[in-house]
C-alpha cells in the first residue's frame, strides 16, 4: 500500500542545507517548507476558503478538540468530512487535540489509558485517549492527522520527561493500531523529549521504529528562549528519516521560520499572524507595526510599502487603524488577510533563495530589514 502522505526531496540549499520539497496528500499538493494557517473551528478567522487560495495556502490545519466539542466529529462526518463542511479542497492537518487539553483545561488527570479533564467552556468530565483521538480524526477526513501525545511544560524535569516520551511511545502504537483509514490520511508520529537530547534520541528511536510516513517536533515553543528551541532542532531533525516530511509545531515568527528551514523542518503552523492582526498588530518587511498607534492617525500609506497584498494596495494605515479602535470587523478582515499573505510570501522566498543556493544571505538580509539585529527590539 502506498502511504496516504508522502514526500518529495527536490533540493537542499548549499549554504544551509535547508530542504526544499513537494508533500504528496489525496488532496493535492505543497510546496515545502510550508506554513499552515490555523483554522481551529474549522476556519481560519475571518478568512474564506476563496481568500485562502487567493494568498496561495496549500494547506491549513484545523483543531481535533474543538471540533469534537463543537459541533461534534459525527457531525462534521455526516457532512462528508471536514473537506466539504468547510468548503475547502485542498490539504488540511488537523491536530490530536491533546495540547488543547494540556494547555485549556487545568482539571486534568493523565492516566496510562488517556486523559481525564472537564470541557472548557461547560465544565462536563471528558476522557481523550488515542483510540479516541484517532477516531475523531477519521471522522474529519483529515489528509495528515497527528498522533495523540503529552506536551509537557517548559521546563520540566529529566525524569518526568523520560516517563512522559516513554508514554507518548507506548500511545504512538496505539494511534497505529486504531487508525481506520491508513490508505486515505497519513498520521504523523511526534518527537518529544524537551530539551534532553538523550530523550529526543529515545523518541526519534521509538517512532521512527513504528514507520509513520512523517514526523513532527513537539514540546517546543513552549516558553522556552530561542536559542534552546534552535539547539533541540539541531540534534534532532538529523534523527528522523530524509525521504519523510517533518513538521515544527506551534512555531510561526519569521525568524522562527527561517531558522526551522535552515534546521530542516518543512512545515510549520501558529496562531500568531491572526491572533496579533486582531488587536491591530502588524508583521511587515521593515518589522512589526502596531497600527492603533496615535502616530498613524494621518498616515495614509499602505500597511507594509513593499507588499502587494489585496489590503496593502488598496487601504490606508490611517482607515484600518480607524476601523480597529471602532471595532468594526472589517479591520480584522483586512490585518489577518495581511499577516497571513506576508508569512505565506515569507515561505515563497524562503523557497526562492533554497532554488538559488542563497538561504544564508537571504536570512542575515531580512533579520537586517526586519530588525531582529536590532538589541532590545520588539519582534515576533
Ligand atoms: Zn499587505
């Protein structure tokens, strides 16, 4: 049986070694590496499918324990899946749901059969587990579903986290047995392990043992600094298979992905371009902007004077800061829809300069433009 997702090595970048490539899915394809803008209720807010395509996103991910929750997987089933519930047809990776159950509910209790914890929003007892979790995501037809892990916290200690990967080994396993549809979605393994290099080994070992047709890192971007985030993908994107996709979860800062695709990684996600686009937060190639600002009040230039997004060519600074403090919703429309073509343009260049053998010099160009070189400079 071919896997369900597979991936195509076109080339490394010779000054960094960072890989460009094609991940293979039922539906369709993308170009790596790749961001995917988060749609957790099975839309990336404020943004239509149509919108999606138009900003070139070849793939979007969507959260396994919202929808569960709300409406319900057997809802999203009876709709043929999520593909179509949502009007979306091309790729879509949906979470395991278990680092919304870490990191939303504080009534937990993690036992070897699953998790025991109460609804976030009702408070009702709940039991995820990785029979469930894989159930759930058959139900969404999902074309890369992700095996049900613990995340545990940074920091934590070398002994919780030798039990906890030990454990996300043992739940990878159950995962494969219970998944039901291998021929049509492809479920990735997770690497945890912290910052312990000895237990990313571990992990990367365990998994990798049980065949699965890709790997994500987990556990990072987790609070640690970005330096310990850097060190931990230095030593283990090596461990995992070249001819299989690798995926950084919960990252999305534009140094964040380029320093991933330099370390190998080939698809990322991250809340942060919609969630700062809703109070008025910009991602620009001469930094962040924060467009509420009194200073922009009469600025009647565009967002970001060198993208050539929708918003950028045709609304003001001075308009959509007006728009974000009345708190009309077409502000929001037009910050997200900017944020999310700037990291997908992001990704494309970061694609570019990998054809060009130019990655290097492409990073210390834009960490210069963007001012990451700056010393105390707010960034994302
Ligand atoms: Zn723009």
């Amino acid at each position: 049986m071919t896997p369900a997702v597979t991936y195509e090595l076109i080339k490394k970048d010779k000054q960094t070694g960072a890989r460009l490539g094609i991940v293979h899915t039922p539906h369709g394809s993308f170009e790596t590496p790749a961001f995917m803008p988060v749609g957790t209720q099975a839309t990336v807010k404020t943004m239509s499918p149509e919108e999606l395509k138009e900003i070139g996103s070849g793939i979007i991910l969507s959260n396994t324990y919202h929808l569960w929750l709300r409406p319900g997987h057997d809802i999203i089933g009876e709709a043929g899946g999520l593909h179509k519930f949502m009007n979306w047809d091309r790729p879509i990776l949906t979470d395991s749901g278990g680092f919304q159950v870490f990191s939303l509910s504080d009534m937990r209790k993690i036992e070897e059969e699953g998790v025991h914890f109460r609804h976030h929003l009702d408070g009702s007892k709940l039991f995820l587990s990785p029979e469930k979790s894989m159930e759930i995501q058959n139900a969404l037809g999902s074309d890369i579903m992700m095996a049900f892990d613990e995340c545990p916290p940074y920091p934590a200690s070398h002994d919780y986290m030798k039990a906890s990967v030990e454990r996300t080994s043992r739940w990878a396993e159950r995962c494969l047995g219970a998944h039901s549809r291998p021929e049509d979605q492809g479920l990735f393994g997770i690497v945890q392990g912290g910052e312990y290099e000895d237990l990313r080994r571990q992990s990367a070992a365990d998994l990798v043992s049980l065949d699965f047709p890709g790997y994500a890192v987990g556990g990072l971007s987790v609070g640690e600094p970005k330096d310990v985030m850097n060190r931990v993908l230095e030593f283990t994107t090596p461990l995992l298979p070249e001819g299989k996709p690798r995926y950084l979860m919960g990252v999305g800062s534009p140094d964040a992905l380029i320093d991933g695709s330099i370390r190998g990684i080939d698809m990322f996600d991250c809340v942060l371009p919609t969630r700062i686009a809703r109070n008025g937060t910009l991602m620009t190639s001469q930094g962040r902007l924060v467009v509420r600002n009194a200073k922009f009040a009469r600025d009647f230039g565009p967002l970001d004077p060198n993208c050539d997004c929708h918003v950028c060519k045709n609304y003001s600074r001075a308009y959509i800061r007006h728009l974000i403090k009345a708190e009309e919703s077409f502000g929001i429309r037009l910050t997200s829809y900017h944020n999310l073509y700037f990291l997908l343009n992001l990704m494309e260049q970061v694609r570019q300069a990998i054809r060009e053998d130019r990655l290097g010099d492409f990073r210390e160009e834009f960490f210069e433009q963007y001012g990451y070189n700056k010393p105390n400079a707010k960034n994302f």
